[in-house]
C-alpha cells in the first residue's frame, strides 16, 4: 500500500500536457473497432498491444491529472491495514477497529493484525457518502415541510 502514501499532486507542466493529451485520446478511442488495440511509443519506435480498457483507464488518468488531482492505482485485491483504512475514511485508528468489530467492514486477521480489503473500504467510504447525502435530503425536506424557506 506504500502507493497510496506517495500520491503526490501532479505539476503545472504535467496537467497542461495531460489537458493537450486527453481529447485526442478519447477521440480515438471512440474510433476504435477492436478490445485490443496497438500503440507506437514514437521515441523507441516501440510497438505495444493493449487492451482498449487500459486506453480508456489512461483516459480516465488524464483527466484527473488535468484538473490537478493527485492519481493512485491500487489493485482491487489489496489487503490495507487498519491505519492506512483510517486515514482512507478520514477517522480514527480506534474508531475504524469499533467498526470492525461491530460487523460493518469485513475483515482478516493475520496474528494479532487485521487486514481489511480495499475493496471494502471503498464500498463502505461510498455507503457513508450515499447515507449523508440522504440525511442532507431529509434534513432538507423537514425544513421545507416546517415552512423554514417561507418570506
């Protein structure tokens, strides 16, 4: 998980390139007929076979990359400690372990460590996202049913 600690912000020369690159790229992958797709590293002359899927990842990395944001790749799979799932959901080390153990994110144990899966992190960062945005809904709707907005 060393990946996810180094994320570093990209420079403004790196976003102008990634801004100049990601509309040809998209562009041509819109055009292309095949799942697997050649490409020309035009410095080497280099020839590569790749899945249109990681043309259309390279797209998606572009485009945060122009706007600024710092990038990760982190295989689904990865076993995160509970640490690094902490600051992942911006809380506690303790709170997180409360949440372990009340059943909310699954996990392992290797000795006396618990592993959790990224995957499952994610999952569970997006449920909380999805909850507040509903209480936010609800919150919104009581308010406007107390007459709150009325003049």
């Amino acid at each position: 998980m060393e990946a996810y600690n180094e994320i570093k912000k990209p420079s403004k020369a790196e976003q102008l390139l990634a801004q100049k690159s990601y509309s040809p790229l998209i562009s041509a992958i819109e055009n292309l007929k095949s799942d697997r797709t050649e490409i020309e590293i035009e410095e080497t002359g280099e020839k590569i076979t790749i899945p249109k899927s990681a043309l259309s990842l390279l797209g998606t990395i572009l485009k945060a990359m122009s706007q600024g944001n710092p990038i990760s790749i982190v295989p689904i799979a990865t076993e995160v400690t509970t640490q690094s799932a902490a600051d992942m959901l911006s809380c506690s080390r303790p709170h997180l372990v409360k949440l372990l153990e009340e059943g909310k994110l699954p996990y392992t144990k290797v000795g006396k460590h618990r592993r959790i899966m990224f995957e499952d992190v994610i999952k569970y960062k997006q449920q909380m996202k999805e909850a507040q945005k509903q209480y936010l809904i609800e919150i919104m709707n009581a308010d406007e049913e107390s007459g709150l907005y009325d003049t």
